[in-house]
C-alpha cells in the first residue's frame, strides 16, 4: 500500500511540473506575437491604447503579467476574452466544449471498434491481401492529416453523392457523420496496427495452443483468449489519443465548421485574443495529463512491477 502510494504521488507531481511548464511556455511565446489583441487599432488614439493596456495589465513587465496570470489561475480564474467583449474564458469553454466531445467519443469508439476489428482479420490471416490492406491503411491513417480525409469526405459524401451535409452543426445527428469519420482514421489506424503485432504474437503462444488443443473453436479462443491480451499495450496510444481528439480537431472542426473548440482556438489566434488562448491550452494540458495518470494508475495496479521498478 505505501508503495502505491508512493507511486501515485510521484505521477501527481510529474502532472503538476508538466502544466506548470507547459502554462510558462505557452505565455511566453504568446509575447512574441505580431500585433495586439485590440480590434480596429488604427482607428484608436494612443491615450485609448494606454488606456486598454492599463485596463487588462497589459502596460505592466512581463514577468508581472505571468505572476498575476499564475496567481488567477490558482484561483480558478482564466480571466477574459477580448474577443467576446469580456466574456469570460471559462464560459467560452464550455460553451465550446460540448461538440468538440461528442465528436471526440464518437470518434474513438468508432475507430477503436474498426480498428481493432481490422488488427484481428490482419493477424488471423496473415500474410493475405487482408493483412496487405490493412497494412497499407494503417500507414496511410498514420501518414496522412486527418484534414486531408476531411476534404475528400466532403467531396465524395457531399458534393459528389449529395447524401450528407457539407458542413454546419445544424443538420443533428447528419452533420456530425463526416468530421467524426475524418476523426475516426487515425485512431483506426493506430488501434489496427497495435492489434495486430500484440495479436501475431499472442496467437503463437503457448496457451494459444494448448487451447487448439482442447478443441476449443477458433472465434472463441481469438475473442475470450488472444484479444484480452492483446488489447492491454493498446492502452498506451488510447489515452493520449481520446484527449486529442475529445478535445477538438483544429483543421477539421474548421473546415466542417463546428463550433468547437478547435475552431474558437483557431479564431482566438488570429485576433491574439491571449486569455483564451491559454484557457484552452490549459484545458487541453489538464485533460490530456490527467488521461496520462489515469492510465499510469492502471498500469500500476495491472502490472505491480512498474512500480518496483521506479523505487
């Protein structure tokens, strides 16, 4: 127990360290932005411009800027959008957040379903023009930008066949088939390519084969014997994996035109809009390091050893 423990503390404070480097990395670089985050600045006297910069602290060094950020931010306050006549970030986010996670869920379960379905079929019959295909999708799934999948949905499915929406969040359940098929490659691609090597291996084993020799039937001993096995390293790439996509797709969710949060990122850059900037990196981080733990944690109790290992 005071071994666990000790385990579960050290990742906590690795978490901690990571966003604390992440939120100083990000501030930083946002100083080194052309222009301002205020709108229509020629038409702005410099006594307005001093003013605006007084009013959101942004006449202060920048080593006090991060410190009164740091010190909000503990608090729970992500601060304001300039964008959105001071709305404040947090609302922004979650007002935002719903699609992005919708089609982040959609997204995983769909590809980790296919995915894994094609890892079986490529390992069972291996060296087939099965496994040639899912060899080469896997590849192409990994090489290929997900926009790029985007687009070519949209041409297809859209403006060739005409059977789903363009774009737009507006058709319900409809518009969100494309994006979360644009989303959905990758993680087939990764999950067919896991299953697969785990799968090949798994399957030449000795208990495999005491099974065969029990005359157990091949579906059983794939699905109650081999898959179990199998999927366990796939935990590795899953976790990290559904934070990204639940989190949004930058490109994708632009071009179908959702309102998530990729696209408010996206729209907050270009107007250097910095509080939500950070909100949403901030968010993303958290999300994607908490996944992290969860799954050091599942490690841990699954296999006691890794926790041995770093004692």
């Amino acid at each position: 127990m005071q071994s666990y423990a000790k385990y579960l503390a050290k990742r906590i404070l690795y978490m901690v360290l990571t966003l604390f480097i992440i939120i100083s990395v990000t501030f930083l670089l946002l100083q080194l932005l052309p222009g301002t985050p205020f709108a229509n600045q020629d038409l702005l006297t410099d006594r307005q411009l001093e003013l605006l910069n007084e009013k959101y602290g942004l006449n202060q060094p920048i080593f006090q800027q991060y410190i009164n950020y740091l010190a909000n931010v503990l608090r729970g306050d992500l601060g304001v959008s300039f964008q959105f006549n001071n709305l404040p970030v947090t609302q922004i986010i979650a007002d935002r957040a719903g699609p992005s996670i919708q089609l982040g869920l959609q997204a995983m379960a769909l590809g980790t379903v296919v995915g894994t379905l094609l890892g079986i079929l490529s390992a069972v019959y291996r060296n087939t023009w099965i496994d040639t295909f899912t060899s080469i999708f896997a590849i192409s799934g990994r090489s290929v930008p997900n926009f790029v999948f985007a687009v070519i949905l949209q041409f297809v499915f859209a403006v060739w066949l005409e059977v789903l929406p363009i774009a737009f969040w507006r058709e319900g359940f409809l518009s969100t088939i494309l994006p979360t098929l644009a989303l959905s490659i990758q993680p087939m691609a990764e999950s067919a390519r896991f299953i697969r090597t785990e799968m090949i291996e798994v399957l030449n084993s000795h208990y495999i084969e005491l099974a065969k020799a029990k005359g157990f039937s091949k579906i059983y001993i794939i699905f109650k014997h081999a898959l179990r096995n199998a999927l366990i390293p796939l935990l590795t790439i899953l976790g990290p994996l559904t934070a990204s996509l639940m989190t949004g797709s930058l490109v994708v969710e632009q071009i179908f035109s959702i309102p998530g949060i990729g696209e408010q990122f996206t729209k907050s850059i270009l107007v250097n809009d910095y509080p939500t900037i950070m909100g949403i990196t901030i968010m993303y981080s958290t999300f994607l390091v908490v996944i992290i733990l969860i799954v050091d944690i599942l490690y841990g109790i699954v296999d006691p050893r890794l926790r041995m290992k770093e004692e």
